[in-house]
C-alpha cells in the first residue's frame, strides 16, 4: 500500500478567516511526507486467503449483506484487497474494489484529525470550553473540545431516537445541533474520566470546529486530513441527499425489514441515497477500500501531527467495565490490542479500519447492509487481523514480533453467533 503525499500550509486561510493572525501574501511550510512501511508487493499466501473469504463468507450469512470490500495490509507478507458477492440478493453486479461508500465511525478519527491540526496551528486549545464556540449548549461549560473528542464529555447518544427517521427518510436533511439535541437530552454520564459512546458529541465538536475556523466541515477534512493524504475519494459531502461518490462505481446500501421471527432477507430495502447530514462529523464521510486503507495506516501513526504533544493515543479509557483491558478508546478512535481504529454504522453500511502503529498492519471492511448495527464489521475486522497476523514472511522478509490478545475462532463465533434469522415474509 503506498502513501506518499506532499502537504501544503493548511492553517493560513483558516487564520485568516477567523483570527486575523496573518497579513496578506502566503505563509510558507516546509512540505509534510509521509511514507509507510515498506509492503511486500504480492498477494497473501493462499491459505490465509482461503481463510479469510470464508470468513468474509459467514459474516455476510450472519448479518443479512449480500456483498463487502475487504482490504488487509502486511507489510512483510503481501495484501489481500478484494470485492465478495454482489449488490443484490443473489444478482446484480459483482462487488468490485474500486466502489465506493459510506465510512460511518470512522468519521469520528477524521473530525479529531481536524481538532488536533487546528490546535497544532495555534488557532483552537484543546481544553477550550465548547460554549465559547457553540450556542445552545451552557450545560456544557465544564466540558472541553478535548472531551468531545475523547468520548469524555459525558453526553448520550442521539442513535436511538433518530434512526427510524433516518431510515424512513434518508432524503432529510438536519441541522447538526437538533441531531446531537437527542443525546444531550438524555441522561448525562460522568465526564472527563469515563468513556461514552456518544455521536452527540462529534456532532457538537464538528459545529465547534466550523466556527472557530470559518470553514465548513467538508472543507476542514479536505484541508486538514484528505488533501495531505492524498486520499483523492474521501470526502464528507454536502448535506443534499446522494449516493457515496457523484461519478464512478458506488455499493449499494441496504438494510432489512422487519417481520415476525426475524427479517426479509430476500427483499433489503435500498438506502444508497442519503443525506450525509444523518451522519455528519460523527459517521458521514464517504471513501474507498484503498483509501480507507491508507487512511487508517497512516492515522494510527499520527501521521497528520506536526506536534509531538500532547499524544492523542496515549491515555486511553476503557470502553466500558465490562471490555477486556485490551480494549480502549480516546482521541476519537478505538484501540483494540496494538492496533488503533473505528468502526459503526451508518444507514446502508457498517464499517470498520484498524491498524498497528509500529508495523503498518492494516485491515478494512465495509458491508452493504447496516442491519446488525457495525458489530459485524468490527468483528470481522478482527476476525481477518487474526488471520492476517499469522501469514508468514515473504522471501527475503522478516516477520515482526507482532500478535493480536484474541483469536480468529473467538470472533468468528461472535459473528455466527450474533447472526440474524432470515425468514419469509407473511404471505399476501
């Protein structure tokens, strides 16, 4: 997987704008590069190959999604990148890897790119209180941007109430403020010390950074995180309802209806067109497995810093008292083991990314169907890495001392087990 990519100077205009920090003329800064691990250039080895399409396979069965993009990186053995199934149940075009769509969570690691560059810049602190950029919320005046991005800020989440109204109507379009009013609304859990998985709070980090910079949303992740990373089909489009990429090949999102004693698997609905306003600096960016791929390389390397403190990673919570010590959250993402991460869903799609800082080990999925929520894809993920890790060096390699705190047999149960019941829908 290759990344190598020049960076402009991203702050001066956003100085401009907001701050007045600079004089008319341009500001110079010395070109940012950033090269990954060195990738064997070939194909895992056939039996790891052959244990993952099976894998592939039964979460495919088990969450109700006709077809997934799957992409896995090691750097000392080779890569596996790859379309399984089709669009529809059982017809319609095969999934290819150059199709694009929705990255939910993993959004969140990307509004905390933007956080971080803006505080590197000199134009936000990290410990600013959010009412000193966003209106409407003084019940949050303890609270930090750092604790929106941590997932610290105590604040609930706005899933549950919104999603019937994201399903019936993806075409809606809505204001990040009333989005994120659902979780704030809802009982307040202890902040700064204790994680929360909480979409109000990125939605509000979001409206934060727009307003302290001058720019949009959309604008901050390309100036900030897709542009340096060269990553030319990621984006967080306009909130007009639409499909994952304006031109070129898209995989279609579906979810699941409903019926007595499970759902109808034979019949998903389609949900590929969809304002990105649902998901927002939470879950609504679009992209492609190879972006993806290089995305979550180089994030886990914090490749986007230009300062060294604070270390975003480095003082993880527990996702939650009853997750495994391996188990951790801050700055946006997930640390699972060695690997940092996101995953989740959004209406049409669940996806997850994860990558081991020090070897450039990499795995991502997204699949079709948003039916099980995004567990399917985080276990999947892990499922793959588990594989993954065991592929052996290719000639002339040396294979790392890297190994992952849980099994491939553990998550591919997890996934069997959590599986959906397809069943008829009633006659008539």
């Amino acid at each position: 997987m290759q990344l190598l990519s020049s960076r402009r100077f991203r702050a001066a205009a956003a100085g401009v704008a907001v701050l007045g920090l600079f004089l008319t003329g341009c500001t110079a800064e010395p070109d940012f590069t950033y090269e990954p691990p060195a990738q064997v250039d070939g194909t895992l080895p056939d039996d790891t190959v052959a244990a993952m399409e099976a894998a592939v396979t039964n979460a495919l069965t088990a969450s109700g999604a006709t077809g997934a993009v799957v992409g896995v990186w090691v750097p000392w053995s080779g890569s596996w990148v790859t379309g399984i199934g089709t669009q529809d149940p059982g017809a319609g075009a095969e999934i290819s890897t150059d199709m694009a769509f929705r990255v939910a969570d993993v959004t969140r690691l990307m509004t905390c790119d933007v956080l971080y560059g803006l505080a590197d810049d000199g134009i936000v602190e990290l410990d600013a209180p959010v009412p000193e950029y966003v209106s409407g919320v003084a019940d949050m005046k303890d609270i930090t941007l750092l604790d929106l991005c941590n997932g610290t800020s105590g604040a609930g989440s706005s899933e549950a109430t919104a999603k019937s109204a994201w399903m019936n109507t993806p075409e809606r379009v809505w204001a990040p403020l009333e989005l994120a009013s659902y979780g704030l609304g809802a009982s307040r859990g202890t902040p700064h010390t204790t994680y929360r998985n909480s979409d109000s709070g990125y939605l509000i980090l979001g409206l934060a950074l727009e307003r302290a910079s001058g720019l949009t949303a959309s604008e901050l992740i390309a100036q900030y995180v897709t542009e340096p990373l060269g990553l030319e089909n990621t984006s967080l489009p306009g909130a007009a309802a639409a499909k994952p990429a304006s031109s070129g090949p898209v995989m279609n999102g579906h979810y699941l209806s409903a019926v007595e004693g499970g759902y109808n698997c034979a019949a998903p609905v389609d949900i590929t067109t969809l304002s990105s306003s649902t998901g927002y600096t939470d879950s609504g960016v679009v992209s492609t497995i190879d972006d993806l791929g290089r995305y979550a390389q180089a994030e886990a390397r914090q490749a986007l810093r230009t300062e060294k403190e604070p270390d975003r990673f480095g003082a993880p919570l527990p996702v939650s008292d009853k997750a495994p010590s391996w188990y951790q959250a801050t700055g946006g993402g997930l640390l699972v083991g060695s690997m940092v991460g996101q995953y989740g869903w959004t209406p049409g799609y669940q996806t997850a990314a994860f990558s081991d800082p020090e070897t450039g080990f990499t795995v991502a999925v997204s699949l079709n169907d948003s039916t099980t929520g995004g567990s399917t894809a985080a276990y999947l993920s892990w499922e793959l890495a588990a594989i993954a890790s065991k592929a052996p060096a290719a000639s002339g390699q040396t294979a790392p001392d890297f190994g992952l705190p849980f099994t491939a047999e553990q998550y591919h149960k997890s996934i069997t087990d959590s599986a959906i019941a397809c069943v008829a829908p009633p006659a008539g």
